[in-house]
C-alpha cells in the first residue's frame, strides 16, 4: 500500500482547459483525483453530475473518486460508477442506512469512501468502519474551495485514527479542505494518509507541477 497519496481536487480546475490540466497532474504525480460533487441543497453550491466525470475518464488514466456532497446518493451511485468512478465517498448525515450504502457501492465496483461534515462527531462513523475502504475528514465546511483550514480538525483526524487502529481498519484516512505544504504535515503527523488539494495545486503560482512537488517534499521530510 503507497503510504500516502495525493488527490487533486477538479473543483479548483480551470475548466476551460480541464483537459490540459487534468493531464498536467497526472504527469506530475498525481495518484487520484478528486471529483466534488454539490447538489445545492445538502451544501449550498452546485458543482458536477455523472456526465463531467465520464469526461475526465475519457482524459485520464488515475482513479477518480466522487465525493458525493448529496442529498440520497443512493439514486445516484450507478450513474456515477457507470460514468467511470473508482470510488463514491458518502455522507453519514445522508445515509440513514450507511452500511447498505456501502456495501452498494462495493458491488457496483466501486471503492466504498464514508465522510462526515465537520460539526458531525468522529463517532457517527462507528458503524461504517468495518465496510469502509477510506474515511474522509473534512478540514472546511462542504460547500466552496479556497477555505481556510481549520485547525480544530486536527484532533479530529487524530481521532478517527484511533478508531480505525481500533477497529483493525486498513481503511485509508483522507483530510480535504485547505491542505497546503503549510498544513499538510501537521495531518499526516495525526495520522492522515491521503490527501485532497485543490487551489494550492490548480492555483500553485509556479504551476501544478510545483505545487504537487512542494506537497511530496513535505510528506517526505
């Protein structure tokens, strides 16, 4: 298993030249990237349905996991698996039933990813544990890139790491929202092994290549 991996958000693309941009990432290293997914009522912005992920598949060859921001995702996992998804990532606050959810999406193929907003307790994930293939902790508030990272869910990573140790998970555990080379350690030092960046990568000054670069060198210090 790659000790850490790291997935560039598409939110925070230039989707005039998402193409381009999506090809520059793999080529600098990428291991996954990330497709967020708002439905304008569970968050308040409305981003990308199943057909802009079958445009990245058609483009790129690394995973694509859909973080599925929605209210009933369950109608929506077989479109998006058919579209190309790797891995559908849900939420615990929108699946009353998470462990049917997750297997689910187990059968539809799919890696089965379990999250939870950051008001939500770590412990709401308790019964998905066992069935989830990775856990991801939000470090903003769901909605928009660009936010600033809030320190607060450091302890909340370090947390759930507990419980997956505990529940001898080999569940891999995600952080998304404003990770940086500036924060990126600080959440891998909790116990974090994979992580969603989207404007430091897309927006790096000196490009995305730099800016997935400048996150390895940190993850390797």
């Amino acid at each position: 298993m790659k000790p850490y991996i790291i997935s560039p958000s598409i939110l925070s693309a230039d989707f005039t030249r998402l193409g381009e941009q999506i090809a520059e990432a793999e080529s600098a290293g990428a291991d996954r990237l990330h497709v967020d997914v708002m439905d304008g009522h569970f968050v308040p912005n409305l981003t990308m349905g199943p057909f802009i992920l079958e445009a990245c598949r058609r483009v790129t060859k690394l995973p694509l996991e859909a973080h599925l921001m929605i209210e009933h995702p369950e109608h929506l996992l077989a479109a998006f698996a058919q579209a190309g998804a790797s891995g559908l990532i849900v939420h615990v606050e929108t699946c009353p039933d998470i462990t049917g959810t997750l297997k689910t999406i187990k059968l539809l193929g799919c890696s089965a990813g379990v999250t939870l907003n950051p008001a939500t307790p770590a412990g709401d994930l308790e019964p998905a544990l066992n069935l989830a293939d990775q856990v991801l902790v939000l470090t903003v508030h769901p909605g928009y890139s660009g936010q600033e990272f809030m320190p607060e869910m450091i302890s909340k990573v370090a947390e759930i790491r507990c419980m997956l140790n505990q529940a001898h998970s080999l569940a891999r555990l995600e952080v998304d929202g404003g990770i940086s080379a500036a924060t990126i350690s600080r959440l891998r030092d909790a116990g974090a092994d994979t992580f969603v960046s989207g404007s430091f990568i897309f927006h790096h000054p000196e490009g995305i290549v730099a800016g997935i670069r400048s996150l390895r060198e940190v993850l390797a210090s």
